[in-house]
C-alpha cells in the first residue's frame, strides 16, 4: 500500500490510507508513538475524488494533520516544562501564512513591477511579466532554504529527519526489513516528496498565473491567493503521475530538478533518527493490518510525502 510521511519536531509523521501516527524522540532518549484512525473526506463525494480537485483536498488534509502532528511532536519534544500553548503555536503558524503570503506572493508582485520601472517602463506582456516574477519567486524560495539551514541548527536537524522519513519509505518499498542498517546506503530523495511539489507548483504558477493579465499589486496578490488551489491541484497530479512513470527516460528528465532541490531539504540521518521514522511507519501498518477485514480503503489512497 502507499505511504507517506513528514518530518516534525524531533520525529517522523507517518501517513497510511486509514491511519496516521507520528514517532518522537523524547528528551530522555525514548521514543514516543501516538497513532489514531483517519477517515479523508474524499470518501464522502465523488466530486472530491475528481482529478486535480482531489489533489488539492489531499494536500489541505496533509497539512492539516501535519500541524496536529508538528504540535504534538513539539511538545514532547520540549519536555512538560517547556510545553508550548495553544495560542503560541497558533500565533506561530499565523505568522508562518503571513509570511509566505509576503515572501512567495507580495514580493515577487513588487519586485517584477519595480524592474519594469527601473527598465524605464512596465512590463506589458502578461507572459513576460509572470516568467519574471516566477523567477524572482523561486529565487526567493531557494535564498530562503539556504538562509535558514545557515542559521539554524534546529532545522539541520528537522531536515534529517526529513531524510530518515524518505528512507524509511524507501526501504519499506523496496520490501526489506524495516531496521536501520537496510537504509544506510539508501539515498535521502523521493519523487513524491513535498520539497519537488512546491517546485512544481512554482513552476505551473508561471503559466497560470500569465491567464490573470496584469493589474495592481494587490489585486495581482489577491487573484494569485485565489488560484493557488487549482495550481497546487494541478502539481499534485503530476507528482503522482511521475510516480507511476518514473521508469521512462523523458520522466526522470521532468522529476530530475525536483530530486536535485531536495538536497536543500534533506538531510542524512543517524541511525537513530531512521529507527524513528521507522517506528511510525511500523506503526501505521500495524494498524492497517489488524483492520485489514474490516472493510478499509484499499492501499490505493494518493500520498505526498
């Protein structure tokens, strides 16, 4: 059956088509498992489950549940001494929107407006405009990743978890035995990682967002918002088709600046911090195969990892 993962606060989030649990290493050395029941809404309409609208459903799930994940793991991580409120992780993952909505979406608007200005005009072709303005953004989104592996060694750390979580995936489909030593000389990419997603959507923004033509900033901001949907549905097909072809030449062409990104975001674990992304993941198939006759999904669920 397909999985899929993500890295939180010292662990690993795993994802199975019924069930999801995530695995942390607790200030004392253990590791701590908590594992429950997930039902996607998917299920409930098929229009959910039409192409591309179910891409951008699964992907709002995902994050969903990697927030839950990521606040859990947080805590455990910081010990009951340190436990983090309600209020300062929600004012954390505000302030994490706002800022993507400024880095990602405002500064790209402005800055390809001031370069038409600096060229002694503006720039009129919608196609023109939005190849710059793509450019800008994946520029800002490459300085952001290196600037903050740079000053953080907190995130050095969640990136390597990032790496035991792909590894632990990859071993578990390879169909080896899921222990640490069958996933030292496994390489820490994926195709159906987040980190290629994004790239992908940053790229299919390029093309859509020249359908919008040009206004003012803010509507150009607000009208960019308001797509990001469709283009993120879009990206989560692709990403998912590639999965499915990634033997073909002319694919592993397509994936291959998606593979190569992932080196910002990934880092290589220790064998300790694969034995938790493996506990997760043993976990959630635990679970799967003591539900096995009870009428659960399939396996055949699509999962970004």
């Amino acid at each position: 059956m397909r999985v899929g993962g993500q890295a939180v606060m010292e662990g690993v989030l795993m994802r199975s088509p019924n069930f999801w649990g995530v695995a942390v290493r607790t200030p004392d050395g253990e590791v701590d498992i908590k594992a429950e029941r997930f039902r996607s809404v998917t299920g409930k309409s098929r229009l959910l489950r039409l192409p591309v609208i179910r891409g951008f459903v699964s992907l709002a799930e995902t994050l969903w549940l990697g927030m839950r994940a990521l606040t859990l793991s947080t805590n455990i991580a910081l010990g009951e001494e340190q436990e983090l409120s309600r209020k300062e992780i929600a004012g954390t993952m505000l302030f994490g929107l706002v800022l993507a909505v400024v880095l990602f979406l405002a500064v790209p608007v402005l800055g390809t407006k001031g370069i038409g200005w600096l060229l002694g005009g503006r720039i009129e072709n919608p196609l023109v405009f939005n190849l710059v303005e793509g450019v800008l953004r994946i520029a800002i989104f490459l300085a952001y990743l290196v600037g903050i592996t740079a000053v953080s060694r907190d995130i050095k750390r969640f990136f390597a978890y990032h790496g035991a979580e792909h590894k632990a995936i990859k071993v578990y489909e390879r169909g080896d035995e899921l222990v640490p030593e069958n996933a030292r000389d496994l390489d820490t990419s994926h195709v159906r990682c987040g980190t290629s997603f994004i790239l992908y959507v940053l790229v299919l923004s390029i093309l859509v967002f020249s359908l919008l033509g040009i206004q003012g900033w803010a509507a150009m901001v607000a009208s960019r918002i308001v797509v990001i949907p469709l283009v993120a549905g879009i990206a989560f097909e692709f990403i998912m088709w590639s999965a499915r072809h990634q033997e073909s030449p002319f694919v592993r062409a397509l994936i291959w600046p998606g593979l190569q990104l992932q080196k910002l975001t990934t880092r290589e674990p220790t064998d300790e911090m694969v034995e938790v992304a493996m506990a997760s993941l043993k976990k959630v198939l635990s679970m799967e195969q003591e539900a096995r006759g009870g009428g659960v999904d399939d396996g055949t669920s699509k999962l970004v990892i």
